[in-house]
C-alpha cells in the first residue's frame, strides 16, 4: 500500500472533475449541433451522427462516415478522441496528456462554434 486511503481519495475526486468538466465541453458543442439539426442547418441530429459513427467503425471502417460536414467531423473528434484522452490521461495520472486533452477539447469547441456562426450567417444570407 503505497498511498494512504485519502490520497487515493483525493486524486480520484479530482480525476472525476476532469471528467465531469470535459463531458460539460462536449455538451456544450451536442447543443450547437442539435440547435443547427432542429433548425435544419445539419441534416444529421446527434443520436444519428453517433449511431454512423458507431456502424462506420463496425462495418466499413472510417470510410464509412463519408461524407460529413466540418461541423460534425469536429463534434467526432471531440466527442471520440480528445474527451476520452482526456479522462484516460486523468486516470493514468498522466497531467501533460490532460492538458494536451484539454486544450484539443476547446480547440474542438472552438471550431464547432465558429462553424456555427458561418452557417447561421449563410442562413442568414440566403433567407433575405
């Protein structure tokens, strides 16, 4: 027994708040992509993006997901990559990998929010 009973503890609520703080940053990006599917600026809604994602993987492979919006391809990455990366990194007491995880989150977050600006610009645009 290497680590007392409260540092293992510790290190595991904190490890729970990275996950919890990393799903709220995926969340934040599903609610962009559901606003632009009930809008019908996306075709796909979430539950069905993940649903391709999951057959793609099973079935075909990654060229099975072809063709997705940019918008959807970072809502993958970020929901399949870097949020799990996250949470591994937090586990396996990893905190640069947390940190790279992190920032590869926002930097999904970022894009999605971007994208959802051009779209709802373009919208805009064509609706006038």
């Amino acid at each position: 027994n290497c680590h007392s009973e409260k540092f293992a503890a510790d290190y595991l609520n904190a490890c729970d708040e990275v996950k919890l703080s990393s799903d709220l940053l995926v969340l934040q990006a599903r609610s962009i992509l559901e606003g632009l599917a009930r809008d019908g600026l996306v075709a796909s809604t979430v539950p069905a993006l993940i649903g391709r994602y999951h057959a793609a993987g099973v079935e075909e492979g990654a060229g099975g997901l072809s063709p997705l919006s940019a918008i959807e391809r970072a809502f993958l990455e970020m929901a399949f990559r870097e949020n799990p990366r996250t949470r591994l990194a937090a586990f396996h007491q990893s905190p640069g990998h947390v940190w790279d995880g992190f920032a590869g989150l926002k930097k999904c977050l970022e894009r999605i929010q971007e994208l959802e600006k051009q779209m709802r610009g373009t919208a805009q645009r064509v609706q006038k």
